[in-house]
C-alpha cells in the first residue's frame, strides 16, 4: 500500500493486460489533472478526467495532485470488477486537513450505526458539545476527566503515549471523559466498538461522553489510526 504526502502529485502507470476486458480505470477521491491516453506520451495529455479507458493490452498514464489527505481506491469502474474480483488498490496520502476543499461527514455517522447521508445524526443525550471559544480551562468538574490530544498527534509514530494523554485511563462508572484537541490537526475519538465517536474535532474543540457500564473501551483517531486509547470504565 504505497504512501504519499497531501501536495505530492502522483503518477500512475497502469497497464491492463487484458486478455479480454477493458478497464474503466478511476481513482475514487481524485480527478486526473493529465491522462496520457493510451500511454501515448507524445500527444498532449487530457486534462481533468475522471475515468480513462485503457484497452485489452494497453495502458495509461495518469497524474493528480493530492489536495487532501485519505485512503484514494483505485478501481476499475465496472465496479464489479473492483468489488467481487479485486480489480482494486489503495493509496494512502497523509498530511493536513483542507476543510476547505474536504470535510469527511461519513465519520459521523458512527455514533449509532445509521447512515443519514450527510446530515448530523441526532445527538445522544450523554455527548455534551462545548464550544472552541469557550475559554480553555483545563479544569475538570466533579466526575470529569480530561484527555489531552496532545499537539502532533497527527504526526506518525509507534508511540501512542504521544497522542492521547492519559493514553490509557481508568475511571469508575458514570464518569465523564472530555478530550480536548490541544492538535492543529482535526481528529476524532472512534470507539472500536462504534459506541461512540466525536466526529471531526478542529483545533481547541472539546467534546465528552459519559461511560455508563463498566467495560474497556478502545479508541482511535479516524483519519489518523495510528493514533489510538484505551478507557477502562470500573
Ligand atoms: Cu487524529
């Protein structure tokens, strides 16, 4: 699974060598700035293409920009094909948010497993937002906990003790865990389990939850899973 940089442009060679069968070949995530058809490099490239088809036999050249970061799937657009006989690839591209260009809603729609199409879900009632505003007191209320996510998170590495801190933290029940984003980054409080999840927290952002049963509880940081916690409810 190769990486990249938010700002790398990438080129792929892509050769389909049939015996039979076209590709409809596409990255989900991206528009081709160029496609050398046919891997023709002496004709002008294309320019903003979504799909290019590359014959039984043939190949295509393709280069794009990477605006934003995320997992980009390379598929063949007889989506069959991707799906049901791997015809499919990954890349991973890493570096900041560009809330501008792109903000993820599906990691929304985790908290209670149902997809709203890009709408909010309701709250539940134990998630308390706070406004980034409000002054940054880093003083726990009775029953409280406050996680840090500690500035450069978002930066990769084997230790989680970097990321979320206390990165493991026992409480006892009816306790509620605030995470503050100390971060430039966004990130997000995942619970493995789907029991919760924060959604995209900028900078400054507070968001809590409220453990009600006893249990281990795993989180991560959706778009950055290198990031990851533990909160041991007693
Ligand atoms: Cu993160």
């Amino acid at each position: 699974m190769p990486y990249v940089n938010v700002g790398d442009t990438v080129r792929l060679y892509v050769l389909n060598a049939g015996p039979q069968l076209i590709s409809s070949f596409h990255v989900i995530g991206e528009i081709f700035d160029r496609v050398y058809r046919e891997a023709d490099l002496y004709s002008p490239p294309g320019k903003g293409i979504q799909s290019t088809l590359i014959p039984a036999g043939g190949a295509a050249i393709v280069d794009f920009l990477v605006d934003v970061p995320g997992t980009y799937i390379l598929v063949d657009h007889a989506i069959a094909r991707a799906i049901h006989k791997g015809a499919i690839g990954t890349i991973i591209a890493e570096g900041l948010d560009n809330l501008e260009i792109y903000e993820s809603f599906a990691t929304k729609e985790w908290a209670d497993g149902h997809t709203h199409n890009g709408e909010e879900p309701e709250p539940e009632p134990e998630v308390v937002e706070e406004e980034p505003e409000e002054e940054e007191s880093l003083e726990a209320a009775e029953n409280e906990v406050i996680v840090e996510i500690m500035k450069g998170s978002m930066k990769k590495d084997d230790d989680p003790t970097n990321d979320y801190s206390p990165n493991i933290l026992t409480i006892p029940v009816g306790t509620t865990v605030t995470w503050v984003n100390k971060d430039r980054s966004v990130h997000t409080v995942t619970a493995r389990n789907r029991l919760f999840n924060s959604g995209n927290m900028r900078k400054g952002k507070k968001w809590s939850y409220t453990f009600t049963k006893p249990g281990e509880f795993d989180y991560y940081c959706i778009p950055h899973p290198w990031m990851v916690g533990k909160v041991i409810v007693k």
